[in-house]
C-alpha cells in the first residue's frame, strides 16, 4: 500500500528532505549556543577584567591620596598635594564607572557603598583636617591625630575590603568560567545527539529507499557513525561521496558544518593557549618572546617579529628564526612605514604578493620569499604598546588573522601588568641604592665632622695659650709700672719691653682673627652640609615608610623589613645629622644625656635588623644572644647607645 503511494523519486525526496531539515535544526542550534558562549567569553573579558582594573585604580589613587599628604605634611611643600588634589577628583569617576558595571551584584554593590563611606571618612577625618593645621602650623595638634592611629585603621580597612571586592569578583569570574566549560561539555553532548539523530533518519531512509542509491546512502551512514564515535576530534573526518545527486549536497553540508565547528574550536584552543603562555613573566622581553614563539607555532609562519613602543618610537625587542638579513629593520617611528602606519592608525594590515627582495625566509637548504605578511598592532585602553608582525610561506586565513587581532587584546594587558611589576622592582631597587649612597655620605661627613672637632680643639688650646701670654705679659707692664719710679735709669730698656709686648698684643689679635674666621669657615660649611644632607635624607624617609606601609600589598615580609630597616636607621642618622650640625656642642664638646628606661630586647632587635643582610650579603653568619641574668632594662641614654 505504501509502495502504491509514493514513488522512488518520492521517496528519495521525502528523505532527503527531512536529513536537510535536521541538518538546518542542527546547524541552527549550533550556531545559537556557539554564540550564547562567544557572548559569554566576551562578557568574561570585558567586564570582569574592567571590574578588577577599576578596582586596582580606585586602591592606587587612594595611595596616591595618602603619599601626597603624607609628602605634604612632612616637607610641608605645596607640591605635594597635587597628586593627592588630583587623585581625590579621579577616585570618584572611578567608583561611579565600577558601581554602573556591578549594577547586576547588590552585594558588591553594597561592598563598594562601605568602601566610599571609609574612602571619604579617611578625607574628613584625616586628609582635609590634617591639611588645615598643616596650613595653620599646629604641629602639635597634627602629631595628636597621627597618635590616635585613626587614619592606618581606615586604611586597612579600605585595603581589606578591596581585597575582599575583587576575591568576591574573580570567584564570579571562576563561576562563570565554570558555567561556560559546563556548556562547552553539553554542546558536545548535543551535537553527539544530533549526530546521532541523523544517523538514526539516514538509516531509516536507506532502509526504504531501494535500487541503485542503496549503496550511496549506504555509504553515507557510515560515515556519519564514524564522525559519532571520534569523541570531538573531526579534524580528520570528512564525508566523501562519488555521486551527483541529492546525497551528495548532504555531505557537502555537513562537511561544512563540521568546518565551521572545527575552525571555531581551534580559535577558542589558540586563544587559551597563547593566553596561557603570557603568564609568569616579569620582564617585557620574555613576555615578547614568548608571545611571538607561541603564535608563530600555532599558526605555522615562517618569521616573526615583536615591537614594542617608547615615545614615538617602535623598537624590536623579540623575533622568530630571524636570520640578519638587511631588510630586517631594528625599529621604526610612529607613521613610518607599515608597521608604524598600523601603530598610527591602530588597524590590523595583510600584505599579499611580497616582492622578491623583502625578508628572506632562511633555512638549511636555501632562502625563500614570504607570499603573506600581517601586521596586527597591540593595544590597552587605546594606547599602542606595540606591534606584531608576522611572514608566512601560505597566504593568512582569516580565522589566523582573527586569532592574532584577539590575542593582540590579551597581550596588551599583559604588557601593562609587567610594566606595572617592573615599575614596582625599580622603585624598591632606587630606595636601597639611595639607602647606600646615604650611608656613605654620612660615613664622610662624619670624618669631617671629627676632623673639624680636632681643628676647633687645637685653636681652642692656643687661645687658652694667647690668653696666659696676655695675662704674663699684663702681670710684667703691672711690675714695671711699679718699678718705673726706681728705674728712671733704665726708660730706654723699659720702652723697648713695651713695644715687645705690643708686637705680642698685634699677634694675639690676628690669631683672634684667624680664629674668629675658622669658625666662621667651619658654620658656613655645616650649614651647607646640612641642606645637601637632610634633602634626600628626607626622600628616603618618606620612600622608606611608603615601602614599609605596603599598601599595595605587593612586598613580601622581608622586603617590609628591609623598608623598616631602612626608615630606622635613617631617622637615627638624621637626629646624628642634628647634634653634629650644633655648632655649640661641637665647640664646648658637650653633648645632653638624656637618661631613661632602655629594653635590652629593643636595642637587640635594632642591632639585628641594621647588621643582619649585610651579614647574609657577606655570607657571615650573625647571632645575637642576651644571658639569662642580664636585667629587662638599664637606665642610660638609649639614643647614645645605639650610636655606640
């Protein structure tokens, strides 16, 4: 009865038609979920990465805050205030932008509310106050605030729950990179579903469908199992069919789609890969190289080269099988030639047809010219930090063209992160140096300081001599006035003894002189000495308490130490810099001892932070032991114990 009905050719239609409807069903839904999880990926990079780079912006202008004001406070110069003038007007563009971002989050919503209320609290309690008895001179009042600690108690707090903030976001961003691998896996299960689906209904119509087609549809279906039992690996299957009709078309379609999939999965692969590959770097060259290796792998060039920008200024910094050839070009300006055109204009190029006499493509056997070059500038947040250029023996596909343009977006925030680091590193490495050279300015003056003591005890001791002479000398004219009445006789003996004691009154005055003009030299320099000396002894005090404050949380416990070392000591030297600079207790050689309660502890704990990484430099082991019956505490001056 069915026979009767419907035709070979009706049949074969009907057959055709319904594996075509399921294949259109299949490749609808395929693309819908492939772009639900494209949305998803964009959704994770954009907005999430935006979170947490608002979020280190509103912490480091808050920083930015704190070091103006507490620069402000200390050198009591104006100029110290405009970071924090500045940052104090930026912070709240920021958290706006970072609120609108969070809109879908009560919760950090309400995270970021605490935030601002500590933020503008830490301004009308410590910053704006601070500032006005700065203005007004009030020391006193000032040092009474600094006491009560309220400020570095806001301030954690504000460092608390920025840290909290982005914890919260990266286990959102965790979760929805859980829910999009989670969707990834029923895609495949889908599309194991629809393939399975096909196979069932090509069956069915090979199984109706009779005569000369049995073989093709035969052929088909087999094929259509394979692809379901490859568990996701289509790279290498494909349906192949001999005949002109219908069926043909079929597997035409669905190579296409399998195409389609295949091309899509390398993209997202070649994206977590090349990702994977910026992590764990701490200097822009390897980062580069890295870079530059990774995608010359994965998109099988011949050549590559990494620029990184200075100023107006491409510079090459990383290359792949770069072979000294002439035509390789160092650097560039900005503008200049393709490469710095692509920089100027911020738009990806692809050259085709290369002449003969560009870069050579060198090997064991010869040299060969590229036939596509492409040329994808690196951006963040709009501005160029680079350029990418890559040489190939084949022509670029598109699908390569947008994993580099997708990469480049990447590799930008990498850029900026280690720059971020570097910046960090170089910080911390000027303090110490300046930590050194200080020392070693101090050691010198010192000595000239003792010199100086020396010189001033000598005139000392010859004006205790001058004086003596003047006082004998006054003692023998006292005597001869007295005996002037008995020795008329002798006038002329006695004139010449006045005119020696006068030459002798003449020389105690031009030694008074001298005196007088050697202490005048001696304050003139210790004056100078004081400018040159407190100027970046006063840098390094506030460098050194920036690092030990840590805001940033960026330094481990020992490098902490190193800061607080560092900041110690430098106060000690600096209170030297002062009794040195006295000039009256340089001359009286008197100093006030100042006698108070000393922990021997204390005094142990100083000795062991200033001596203990010179020792590890020298490779000397270094203890420190108090006996047991040694008292708490002794009663001395703990100021000139610590100078012993």
């Amino acid at each position: 009865m069915f026979n009767t009905r419907f035709s070979i050719r009706s049949k074969i239609v009907l057959g055709y038609l319904v594996i075509i409807i399921c294949l259109g069903l299949s490749i609808f839904i395929l693309s819908d979920r492939i772009d639900s999880m494209d949305k998803e990926i964009k959704f994770i990079t954009n907005h999430d990465i935006e979170v947490h780079n608002l979020s280190n912006q509103i912490e480091k202008q808050v920083l930015d805050m704190v070091s103006g004001h507490r620069g402000y406070i200390i050198s009591g110069e104006e100029r110290y205030l405009d970071p924090y003038t500045m940052a104090k007007e930026m912070w709240v563009a920021d958290y706006k932008q970072l609120f609108q971002l969070v809109t879908d989050n009560p919760s950090q919503q309400t995270n970021l509310d605490a935030i601002k209320t500590n933020i503008e609290q830490w301004i009308e309690t410590m910053g704006e106050p601070i500032i006005a008895l700065k203005n007004e001179n009030k020391e006193q009042e000032i040092l009474s605030l600094y006491k009560a600690d309220t400020g570095k108690v806001i301030l954690d707090r504000i460092s608390s729950q920025l840290n909290d903030f982005r914890m919260i976001e990266k286990a959102l961003t965790q979760q929805r990179s859980d829910i999009l691998n989670q969707r990834n896996a029923d895609l495949k299960v889908v599309l194991f579903l629809i393939l399975l689906i096909v196979t069932v209904i090509s069956l069915v119509v090979s199984y109706v469908i009779s005569g000369t087609i049995v073989k093709s549809i035969k052929q088909v279906a087999k094929t259509i199992v394979d692809i379901a039992s490859a568990e996701g690996n289509l790279s290498a299957r494909r349906i192949v069919i001999t005949t002109r009709d219908e069926i043909q078309d079929l597997g035409e379609a669905t190579n296409q789609l399998l195409q389609s999939h295949e091309s899509q999965n390398w993209l997202q692969t070649g994206i977590a890969e090349v990702g994977t590959a910026f992590q764990g770097h701490s200097q822009i060259s390897e980062l580069a190289q890295s870079a530059i290796t990774k995608l010359a792998y994965l998109l099988n060039v011949s050549h590559g080269v990494f620029y990184r920008r200075s100023e107006d200024n491409l510079t090459m910094i990383a290359s792949f099988a770069a072979s000294g050839d002439v035509h390789s070009i160092a650097g560039f300006r900005i503008g200049e030639g393709i490469v710095g055109q692509a920089a100027l204009e911020k738009r990806t190029f692809l050259l085709h047809s290369v002449p003969e006499n560009h870069i050579k493509i060198t090997t064991g056997l010869g040299q060969s010219s590229p036939k596509s070059i492409l040329i994808v500038p690196i951006a963040f947040e709009g501005k160029i930090k680079g350029v990418i250029e890559l040489a190939s023996l084949e022509a670029f596909t598109p699908l390569q063209q947008q994993l580099v343009e997708q990469t480049s977006k990447t590799l930008g925030i990498a850029m900026n992160s280690v720059v971020t680091q570097m910046e960090v590193q170089r910080l911390l490495e000027d303090s110490q140096a300046l930590s050194e050279e200080l020392q070693a300015q101090t050691e010198e003056l010192q000595q000239q300081a003792e010199e100086l003591q020396a010189q001033s005890e000598e005139l000392i001791a010859q004006q205790d001599e001058l004086k003596a002479s003047n006082d004998s000398l006054k003692l023998s004219e006292e005597r001869l006035k007295r005996q002037q009445e008995q020795l008329l006789l002798s006038n002329q003996e006695t004139e010449e003894k006045n005119e020696q004691v006068e030459i002798q009154n003449a020389v105690l005055e031009k030694q008074k002189a001298e005196l007088i003009s050697a202490t005048r030299y001696k304050s003139e320099f210790l004056a100078n000495m004081s400018h040159e000396l407190r100027t970046p002894l006063n840098s390094l005090l506030i460098l050194s308490q920036l690092l030990a404050d840590n805001i940033e949380g960026n330094l481990h416990p020992k490098q902490i130490d190193f800061a607080k070392t560092i900041h110690t000591s430098g106060s000690d030297l600096l209170r030297l810099i002062d009794e040195i600079l006295d000039l009256s207790k340089v001359e009286s050689g008197q100093m006030i001892v100042e006698m108070e309660p000393v922990f021997l502890e204390e005094i142990k704990d100083s000795l062991w932070g200033v001596f203990q990484p010179m020792a590890n430099d020298k490779g000397i082991d270094f203890h420190i032991h108090l006996e047991q019956s040694l008292p708490e505490a002794i009663y001395t001056d703990g100021h000139r114990l610590r100078q012993t």
